[in-house]
C-alpha cells in the first residue's frame, strides 16, 4: 500500500509548493531523527498525546513535526485543478511487449482552452507509480 503514497522527500517539496489537502496518512519528523515515521489513523500512539488532533491541524501551523502524504492519485488531481497541470500516464504501445508494459508520462498546461508547457517524458518506466512520481516531480522541478 506504500506505493500509493508519494515517498517523504516528494511530500516535502509538495508543502514548499502549496500543497494543503487533507490526506489520511502523514509523516512525521521526529527532532534529531532524519528518518520519518508513516503514520496512519490505526497506528497511533498511546502515550495521552493527541496527535489526532495535531494533525487535523498542523496545516494552519506555522511549523509543525508533521508533512502530508497524499495518494500520487490526490497530487495528480491537485494539480488538475488548482494548477490547471495534466499528466497523462500512457503504454508505449512500441516498447510494450505481451509480458511487460512500458510506460511514460505527458504533462501539459491548459490555460483558457490553450494548450502550453508541453512535455514529453524520453524515458520509459516498467511501473506506473514510478512513472507517475516522476511526472510529479517534473512538473514540481519546471512548471510550479
């Protein structure tokens, strides 16, 4: 199921750049440590710390032990529609074969109804999560 969430690094670019929704799973920078810690609402600790509370509110904070980590589904949609950013994530059909799919990624701006910021990725990816965080972070390096 960890592949469904963007790794700690991308999710700490995602905060520089703006991203604020509310996700069901976070990461947590402990002080002195520099490995994050994958929390979700079943996993919680028992120490009285309401960290359920924390959470629902360390968006508003100016500083706060805890970053998002969003779904690459959630990150796609964001930028779909707060960015007006689309990436299409498709099989190379001549890379492809029976047993194995290629894939790549197009990124695209749309501003009224115009097309701009086209790209496409040269590189092709056997899995499509890999293919999607790296689509991610071109668009979080070049266009936001």
């Amino acid at each position: 199921m960890n592949e469904d969430f963007v790794p700690f690094e991308l999710a700490v670019k995602l905060k520089e750049k703006g991203f604020k929704e509310q996700c069901i799973a976070y990461y947590w920078e402990k002080i002195n440590e520099h490995t994050p810690s994958f929390l979700v609402e079943d996993n919680m600790p028992e120490d009285g710390l309401n960290i359920l509370d924390l959470l629902s509110n360390h968006n508003r904070a100016e500083w706060s032990p805890f970053i998002d980590a969003p779904t690459i589904s959630q990150v796609l949609k964001w930028l779909r529609e707060e960015k007006n950013i689309f990436i299409v994530i498709a099989a190379n059909p001549t890379l492809s074969t029976k047993d194995k799919i290629a894939y790549y990624y197009q990124v695209y701006s749309n501003s009224n109804g115009v097309t701009s910021d086209y790209y496409e990725s040269e590189e092709c990816y056997t899995q499509w999560e890999d293919c999607a965080i790296d689509s991610i972070k071109y668009v979080l390096d070049n266009l936001i």
